[in-house]
C-alpha cells in the first residue's frame, strides 16, 4: 500500500463505464491529504485528470457536461479556517455581465458546514450554483452549467467534489450528482 500512496488515483483503481461503482482514494501521507471515497453511477466514463492526478473525473457517456471531478489539497487549519466564502466571492468576480457571464449562488456560503463527522473532525461544505459562461471561442458557445460543490474541510486538507451538468437537463441530471455529492466522505 505504501508504494501506491500519493499516485495517480487512475493507478489504484479500474473502472466499469456501465456499473454502480464504490470510488476510493487512499490518503496521501506525503502531501497530508486524506482519503476519501464516493459512489460513481453506471453511465460514467473515468477521464485522466490533468490538474490533480490523484483526483478523478468522471463524465457521463452521452452528455460531455454532465461530470464531476474530485481534487484535493493541502490546507494547515483548514477544519477551523475554511469556508467556502472565498470560493463564492471568487466566482461572483470572475463571472460577470461584463464578461458576458453571470453567477447565480443557490445554497451553501458562511460559516455553517452542512453536516460534520466528528469522529474525523471533517466539515462538509456544500454550495450549489448556476453559472452563465462562453465555453468556446464561437458565439453560440454560451451555455449555463448547474453545479452542486461540496468542500470537505478536515485538518490540514480540503477535498472537493464538483459536480455539474446543463442546467436544462437539472431536473433530469440533478438527482444523479447530488447523490454522488451526498456520497463524497472523507475516510482519514
């Protein structure tokens, strides 16, 4: 196990497009990282992750925007620092009229985690938002994306859960991610 710990997750784990599957990371002792795990729904291809490859992404086979990814980092005092606030005023600079963007916060923001696991002394951080955004270089690449972000604040480490799809198909895609978010848990 020692020999896997801080790889890239694709390393550890094979994945089945069609099948229900248990994801699981191991922790990452070198970087002070925790493990965490999460159910990934048939219909979901594993991609290589180029900004966090011990993180996953996983897109849906017939829609290329209904995805979640997971990344993790290393964050002294997170558990008693962290709130998502920061994320959240981030996102409302960068996506502005005057970039032909918008963001629109649905839940989450302040100091309250949505649920904590005392045992690990993890605090889960759910945000859900809808941005408006230029996804390509041609005028009809305008969509609106609905996502549902889940920070998981333990020691020393934040794990993230992003999950999104288009915001017109929320109500056929949604229940789908938020069970996935719902099913992120840090592990320790």
């Amino acid at each position: 196990l020692l020999a896997t710990q801080g790889a890239p997750a694709q390393a550890l784990q094979k994945f089945e497009t069609d099948k229900d599957e248990l994801v699981q990371a191991p922790a990452n002792e070198k970087s002070g990282v925790p493990g965490y795990l999460f159910q990934k729904p048939a219909g979901f291809k594993r991609l290589a992750n180029v900004i966090d490859p011990t993180g996953f992404v996983f897109r849906n086979t017939q829609d290329t925007y209904f995805t979640f990814a997971t990344r993790a980092e290393a964050r002294p005092n997170a558990s008693i620092e962290f709130t998502p606030d920061d994320f959240i005023n981030d996102y409302r600079s960068k996506f502005v009229n005057a970039t032909g963007s918008s963001f629109n916060l649905i839940s989450g923001g302040g100091p309250k985690p949505n649920r904590i696991d005392e045992s690990l002394g993890v605090k889960y951080y759910e945000v859900e938002y809808v941005v408006r955004t230029q996804l390509g270089f041609s005028f009809d690449s305008l969509k609106t994306l609905h996502f549902i972000t889940t920070f998981a604040a333990s020691k020393d480490a934040v794990n993230i859960m992003n999950c999104q799809a288009l915001d017109d198909k929320w109500d056929e895609d949604g229940a789908t991610l938020r069970k996935v978010a719902e099913s992120f848990t840090v592990t320790g």
